[in-house]
C-alpha cells in the first residue's frame, strides 16, 4: 500500500506555498526535502535582507534628488528620480516600501543642516564667523589635527579625505613649479589649518604669511614648521609667520593669495564677500578650492548626514562653480587653470585666477 504525506512549505521561493504531495517516500525524505527547503528559505531571506538595505539607500538617493529639484517644480522632480533611479538600476518597492520611505523622510528632516548650522550660529551668539572659529578651537581641532597629521589614529574615511586633501596641496605646489618656482614669492595662505600648504611652501623659498580662524590651528601650523626645521629642513630666508586671523580681517599685499578647503564653511553670499577681499590682497593671482554644488555631490552629502548623527556632522556649503567664477570677475580676476580632485570621500574643485 502506498503512503501518502501532503505538506504545505512556507516561504519557500522554489516551492511557493503549494501543497507538495510526496508518495511513497520514508519519513527521513521528507525531512531531508524539509531541511533542503529551510537552508533555501534562510539564504533567501538573507539576500533579501541586503536587497532591502540597498533598496533603501536608493530611495533615500532619490528622495534627496527630488528634495534637490523641488524649487523648480515636479516635473524636474521627477525627472531627476529617474535619472538617479536609472544610474543605480531599477528601484523596486516592496510591501512596506512606503513606510520604509517615511522613515527616510524622517531622518533627513531629523538631519536637517540648515537647522543645525542655526542652532550652531545661534550657540555662538549669532555669528556665523564665531560659530566656525568655536568648532575648530573645540572638537574640529581634534578631528581635523588627526586627518591632516600623520598619526594611525583615523579611520578608513579620515584616511581618505586626508588623501584628497594632499592631492589638492600637491596640485598647487606643482602649479608653482610649472611656473619657475617659490624663491622669494610672498604668498597668503588663508585658512591654513595645521600648516599642510604653508610648511612645504616656506620650505621651498616662499615668504609665507600663514593665519587661521582658529588659534589652535595657527599654533599647531606653527609647531609643526618649527618641528621639520629643527628636524633638518633648511629654514627660507624669510621665515614664515602664523596667525589668529579671520579671512576678512587680512591685511597686506602678496604676490599669490591661497585659499584652501575654506569656502566649504560658509554659504555662497559669505563666500563672494571672501573672493573680494581676498582679491584686493593679491597682486597677480588668486588660488581657491570649493566643494562643487551639483546634483550627485548634493546627494551624497545629504546621505552623509543621515549616518554620523547631528552630533558629528560638520558644516558644509556646496558652491556652484558658475558662482565662485562670477565672484572672481567682479573682483576683477579670470580662471587660468582647473583642477578637481574627488576621492570617496573628498570632493574639491580648484581654480588658479589672475587678475585681469
């Protein structure tokens, strides 16, 4: 007499949830038929699991898309989601898709920037000026000083941006040596941070005056200089001087102004008010790196934000570059050279200006 077993197997995705019938089979079958299944069902439930992941990483990459658009209607909205959903492959929405959506939105308006870089302002009394120096005298000194320094002590992102950040220093040292040198050439190096452009610049025959918003980073700049002569670097004739000095409290007339990896920290209208001062210091030519403002650099950026919490994020403008260049020629200055260097985590436009 032949046996009979029907079993019904859920979730298996060969299966489905029909009724198997199984004839004539032993108990030991059918339980080998039930673990082939479940070991099926687990991988299959594990792949779905980084689907999911990666599916929601697209829906927050196409939500800021057309968070990005919103000003100019739905239609570009709309457009813009495509193209993104497009570049990344299709952007499936299971059940459940709609709430994993709402949670996104939630956090990017939990993440907000403009709200923190208020709060941040209004911590330091209103000034957007006092609320940067605040940051690099405080925790940004900290972080900051570990990326542009040499210890291990950093993580794989850190180790990135402080790559990106010496590949834009190296592009300018050798936009100096195409044109026949440092000896003698009085420079501003505006925002120095911890000495990254400075050191190598006085160390190569320039007169350097180096200043910093914070003081912390001018005294860490000046250290360090100090640090590679005693070490055996032969000093310049013109020893380099470091300062406590806001941008737009720079005074003097210099050869070459240099302003790296600053305007990031300020919105657009402070950073023309930037290009201009800094204009009427430089004789010949003027030498700044931005974040470039463009749709995937937006995107990312805001991704960015979502993950460290508010309590890390820094402040961070984009600037499009058909707005830094109009800054530089009201200020009298045409770009003579374009660099851009992006690594994963570094993104930062460069343009050498000479004054017209």
């Amino acid at each position: 007499m032949l046996n009979s077993a029907v079993e019904t197997i859920p979730s298996c995705r060969l299966l489905g949830n029909l009724p198997v019938v199984y004839r004539g089979k032993s108990n030991q079958t059918h339980q080998r038929r039930r673990s082939h299944c479940t070991a099926i069902q687990s991988k299959t439930q594990s792949h779905d699991s980084r689907t999911t992941r990666i599916n929601h990483l697209k829906i927050a990459a196409s939500l800021l898309a057309a968070q990005q658009f919103a000003c100019v209607g739905s239609a570009n909205a709309s457009e813009a989601v495509s193209s993104l959903a497009d570049a990344s492959a299709t952007l499936p929405i299971a059940l459940g898709g709609g709430a994993a959506i709402a949670a996104l939105s939630a956090a990017l308006i939990a993440t907000d920037p403009q709200k923190r870089r208020t709060a941040q302002t209004a911590t330091a009394g209103g000034s957007e000026k006092d609320s940067v120096k605040s940051y690099f005298d405080g925790t940004g000194f900290e972080r900051w000083n570990r990326i542009y320094g040499s210890t291990d002590d950093v993580n794989k992102v850190q180790l990135d941006i402080r790559r990106g950040h010496q590949q834009t220093v190296d592009k300018v040292l050798n936009w100096f040596a195409e044109e026949g040198g440092l000896k003698g050439t009085s420079i501003c190096d505006a925002g120095c941070g911890t000495g990254s452009l400075s050191l190598p610049l006085a160390l190569k025959g320039a007169a350097v005056s180096a200043s910093d918003i914070s003081s912390s980073m001018a005294n860490e700049a000046e250290r360090r200089y100090e640090q590679a002569v005693s070490s055996g670097e032969a000093p310049p004739a013109t020893p380099p001087t470091f300062s406590a000095t806001d941008l737009e409290s720079i005074s003097g007339s210099f050869h070459t102004v240099v302003c790296l990896d600053v305007m990031i920290h300020y919105p657009q209208d402070k950073a023309n008010g930037m290009i201009k001062h800094l204009a009427s210091l430089a004789e010949d030519k003027l030498i700044i790196s931005f974040a470039p403002k463009t749709l995937a650099y937006s995107v990312l950026k805001r991704i960015g934000e979502l993950f460290p919490g508010p309590s890390k994020a820094t402040r961070a403008y984009l600037h499009a570059e058909t707005d830094v260049e109009a800054a530089l020629k009201q200020a009298g200055f045409t770009v003579t050279k374009r660099e851009m260097t992006a690594t994963s985590f570094y993104f930062s436009r460069l343009l050498e200006a000479k004054r017209i």
